[in-house]
C-alpha cells in the first residue's frame, strides 16, 4: 500500500492535522464496476459534482467526537467553486475528472479539508473531498494569513506574520493543493512507502532526490531545528514571535515554498504545484512578510528563491502530464 487511505489537511486555528497521505494504483482506465456501485461518471462537469458530504466522512468526524454541519453553497459560492476548478492544471483537472466522486462543504470543520478515498478497498481509487465551508468567504491572502499565524505568540507584541498571496478566492488555493494530492496519489511523484530499498522501504522520486530521505526528513544540508519546531510539524508548538524571522530565514535556505510545505513531502509537492501555479501561470504575488505595527521590517518572496527555482523543471510532470 502506498500510504494510509487518507488525506487531511487541518491548517485553521487548532493543531489537529494529519500527515497528508493518500492511496493510489489502479488502471487508468475507469472500471465498470466503480460505475456502478459508487454512481460515478467520470464525463460529468466537476462543479456537477458539488453535493452532500459522504456518510462515511461524516462518521470520521463523529468518531473524533466532532459534529460538522452540511452546508448548501449559494448560486454564488458554486460559481466560485466552478470558477476554481476551471484555474486548475490540466493534468490535475483531468485526474480530477476521471477519479473525483464528490465536493462538499461543511460548517465546524476543525480543519480547512478532507480528500478521502470513496472505494479503499478497490484498486481504482476514487475521492471525495470535503471543505470546511467558511473559507468560500476569504481570499488567498486572509486565508493564509490566518494560517500562518497560528504558528506565532503575538500577545503583547507589536509584530505580526502575513501572507500576500493576491486576492483570488481562498477555494482557489485549497482545490489547488487538495488536487494535487490526489494527483500524487495516482502518479506517485513522491515516494511509495513500502516499495523499494532500505529500511524506510522506498525509493527516493526525482522531486524528493536530494531534498528529503524520508517522508518528514529533510536531507542533511535542509534541516534546522528552529524550522523544525514550527507548529505545522508533527512535534511542532507555537514560537515566540519574535523568533519569525530567523525561522523564515531558515526557510530561505532550502527549496522549500512555505513553511506548511516543509513539514513532509506530500505537502512539499502540494505547496510547490499550488505556488507554481498561482505565481508562474495565474501571476498573483507571494511574500511572506513580518509587520511591526503595520510596517514591513522582513520580507521573503519564495518563488524568487535560487533553491526554489531549482525545482522548477520538476513541474514538467504536471504541465507535460509527464509520468
């Protein structure tokens, strides 16, 4: 098995997320009996496949004593789901098309979204992808802004972390990321555990070569250890704002896009495709900025980045449909 059959990608206010992971395989042609017994037609528009949150993802939440609410999308927020599918990658819309059964919304979600498989027991995986609904209110920059400062103390200080990452709908970025994962999952462009050398049992991809040897280790010349206390790691908590700056500097001395991205590999190449994407093909800005009453004093723009910038030529795969 390539990794555990789920993806959860909590980066709201709570630390309650889980390592991305997602399953892939199967033939690339759709099975008849997927068809049939999940009510899955892979010729339907995506925005089509807006609906009711999948019983078994809300039993997920019941089961972590969560009780998230269904939430019906106004003829606005559906156009702009629609709009945000038609941003997507072609290689990550196709996938989409041919494996995505649902996308539902949901109020009380202590994370931002869920991809699921439908079928985990089937080899042809197909997914279901629930979002916490409240992001259908926010652009890229506020949502993210949100995010990242979960990761500082900022009680009686006078600095803050922002994100400007342009004012395109948040849903744009989340189905960026979300896509991408299940991109992953079916081509396999991080590692497959289990399968290969080692006692990891894997085989380093041509993404991952050189910067990771494991699933959450960097490669020897990347790690920090301030980096790597930041709250989005599994070991991680919440640092004093005024360590910021030498973690953000520490982030600019590796390939990394953002801090969320540095905490593993599948968010590494979920990071790197949605900030590719968002800056080299939709051309909205990216910094990471520290603000001391509302004045810019720090500013790192990842996508400028020489090591950035070195991985460039690995988004062939996406845009190329390389495998």
């Amino acid at each position: 098995m390539r990794m555990p059959a789920r993806v959860t990608c909590a980066i709201l206010l709570s630390c309650c997320w889980l390592v991305p992971v997602m399953t892939g395989g199967g033939s690339k042609a759709l099975r008849p009996d997927a068809l049939s017994t999940y009510g899955f037609d892979p010729s339907t528009a995506l925005e089509s496949r807006i609906g009711e949150t999948p019983a078994a993802v809300l039993k997920e939440f019941k089961d972590t004593g969560l009780t998230p609410t269904a939430y019906v999308l106004t003829a606005v927020e559906r156009q702009k789901v629609s709009n945000a599918f038609a941003t997507l990658p072609p290689l990550n819309q196709r996938i989409l098309r041919e494996r995505l059964r649902s996308v539902s919304f949901l109020d009380g979600m202590p994370n931002t979204a869920l991809t699921s498989p439908a079928n985990p027991d089937d080899p042809h995986r197909l997914f279901d992808i629930t979002i916490r609904a409240g992001i259908l209110h926010q652009n890229v920059s506020e949502f993210l802004t949100q995010k990242e400062r979960t990761c500082f103390e900022t009680a009686n200080s006078s600095f803050n972390v922002s994100i400007q990452g342009g004012k395109l709908d948040a849903i744009v970025y989340v189905l960026l990321h979300e896509s991408t994962h299940i991109v992953d999952g079916i081509l396999h462009i991080t590692p497959e555990i289990g399968r290969g050398n080692g006692p990891d049992k894997f085989s380093a991809t041509s993404f991952t070569e050189g910067v990771w040897i494991g699933r959450t280790t960097h490669a020897p010349k990347y790690q920090n250890t301030l980096l790597e206390s930041a709250r989005f790691y599994a070991d991680g908590k919440v640092l004093s704002i005024d360590q910021a700056e030498a973690v953000y500097t520490a982030l600019s001395r590796t390939p990394f896009v953002s801090l969320y991205g540095s905490n593993n590999w599948y968010d590494d190449l979920a990071e790197f495709v949605t900030w590719y994407h968002l800056t080299e093909k939709l051309k909205q800005p990216y910094q990471i900025e520290i603000r001391k009453e509302g004045q810019v004093i720090f500013g790192y723009e990842p996508m400028r980045s020489r090591l950035v910038r070195s991985r460039f030529d690995q988004m062939k795969k996406i845009y190329e449909g390389e495998q």
